[in-house]
C-alpha cells in the first residue's frame, strides 16, 4: 500500500490519481480529504500531517509514503514524529516532495532552514528515500485565474524574468516512478520544465488558451509583497520575490531529471495552460 499526504493539492490530487490508474492501493490523506476527492477504490482519510498521531494508524501495513513538505505550514511539522511514526508502520520506501530552495536558498529560513531540516530526517531515518526538489509550479499561474476571468488582465512582478516552472502533473509522474520502482533511493531530482518562461510569457500562453488576448501589468516589488503578505509569512515572501526578481543560476537552470525518470521531456506552460483553460475562461 501506499500512502499519499497532500493529496487534494495540485501534486497529490494528481500522483493518486496515477497510482490507482497503475492499480496501486493508495490511502489518500488531506485535513480535509472527502471521497470525492478521490477515484473509486482509493481510501481517503483526514489526517493533519503536523500531527503524527493521526498519521499513525494509515501507515501500518503501508509500504512507502509520499511525504510533502507542509507548504505554509511547514514550520510546524515535527519530523522525527512523522519519520517515527512511518517506521513503526514499516514503511520501507519514502518519497519526499521538497524544493530546490533547500540548495540554492540554504540561509532561508523557510528553504534552507524548515525544507532542509525536513530533507535531513528523510535522509537520516527512511531505509529508501528519494528527495524531489521542484521550482515554481506552473500552477501558480492560477493566482491570477479570478483577475483573467473577470478583466483578462494578469498582473505580476518581474515581467521578463523567466524561470523554468514545471508541471504538478509531472513531478506526480516523476513520484509515482519512485515510489513504485527500483533504483532511485538515495537520489535526489531537480525538477524542472523544459525553457524558462516570464510571467509575461506566460500570461501570452493563458491568452493563446483562451483564444484572446491577456494584457500584463507589471507590478512593483512592493505591490506584490503587500499581495503575498495575505496569504504567506513574511520570510516566504521575501524569499519568494528574491527567487522571482533575482534568480541564482541554478534556479534559472533546465534540469534534465524529469527526463531521466520518465524518459520524455517535461511539459512546458503552454500545454499546462491549454488543459486548464476553463479555469480562465
């Protein structure tokens, strides 16, 4: 069996959806997971995963556990807890969902600090681990989806800074591969899309979906931190911007490892944008 947290977000809805299609047993669990979350046959349980408590009876009998990262509530994870908790139901395969921050932010407390300390009890207490360390999501382009639906106007920081976002259904590819198969414990995979696209690029692509045009607005550095700061702590937005307005070269960089596992290329934000073009409409 195995065992997906994080599975109503846009990695984990999909990976389950994946393994059950490859006839898997999946428990799949959220706070807030319904039945209607998940394809039939699929168990889905609520469980909160900063509480190892309530993981601890989905993982008896399982063999390997998809662990995210906790997103904004990372810092509140406890993961000697967790990793205990998954060795006491004799999970022998763990597959950590982390960020590439862990490397090219290691002074960020939200990156190198919370992920990092995450990476090293996955690395210190899971007999198999493998670590995926993804950029920004080509998802995160439906922050914009309620300004493009009612104006056809995306606004964002940074309009010619391009970064090379990946696709959530690849990396539940990428996971679905690692939890299921031999020869990627110990590895950890950067996982990126195939160019890097700017927002303003990106807003064109949403624009190409929808068959009309999407005007992009560019928005000062501290238009979009007082935006951030309504949903995320204040270091992750600093953080965050840092990443949008000065990427590292590693953080601009194409990786190679969704090629690798899945052996295709990954899906660039075009197609990403034509699949979910309703949302836009």
């Amino acid at each position: 069996m195995i065992v997906v947290t994080g599975a109503t977000g846009n990695v984990g809805r999909a990976l389950v959806r994946v393994l059950a299609a490859a006839g898997e047993r999946v428990t799949a669990t959220s706070r807030s997971i319904t039945d209607a979350d998940v394809p039939d046959g699929v168990r889905a349980v609520r469980a909160d995963l900063t509480d190892a408590k309530s993981l601890r009876p989905l993982l008896d009998g399982a063999d390997a556990l998809f662990l995210q990262n906790g997103g904004a509530g990372a810092h509140r994870l406890a993961p000697g807890d967790l990793l205990d908790a998954a060795e006491a139901g004799g999970v022998g395969r763990v597959v950590l969902l982390s960020s590439q921050g862990v490397v090219t932010r290691p002074d960020s407390a939200s990156h190198g600090g919370v992920a990092g300390a995450l990476e090293d009890a996955v690395r210190e207490a899971a007999p198999r681990w493998t670590i995926l360390r993804p950029g920004g999501f080509h998802s995160n382009a439906l922050a914009w989806a309620e300004a493009v639906r009612a104006h056809r106007t995306v606004a964002a920081p940074f309009g010619d800074v391009g970064l090379p976002t990946v696709d959530p259904a690849d990396i539940a590819e990428v996971a679905a591969v690692a939890l299921r198969e031999d020869g990627h414990a110990g590895r950890a995979y950067v996982l990126t899309g195939p160019v890097p696209t700017t927002p303003r690029e990106r807003a064109a692509a949403i624009g190409a979906a929808l068959g009309e045009p999407v005007r992009f607005v560019e928005q000062t550095r501290e238009e979009a931190r007082e935006q951030m700061l309504a949903f995320l702590p204040a270091p992750v937005v600093e953080t965050t911007l840092a990443i949008l307005g000065e990427p590292t070269p590693d953080e601009r960089r194409v990786s190679p490892d969704v090629e690798r596992v899945l052996g295709r290329a990954p899906r660039g934000f075009e197609e990403w944008a034509r699949r979910h073009a309703a949302v836009f409409r």
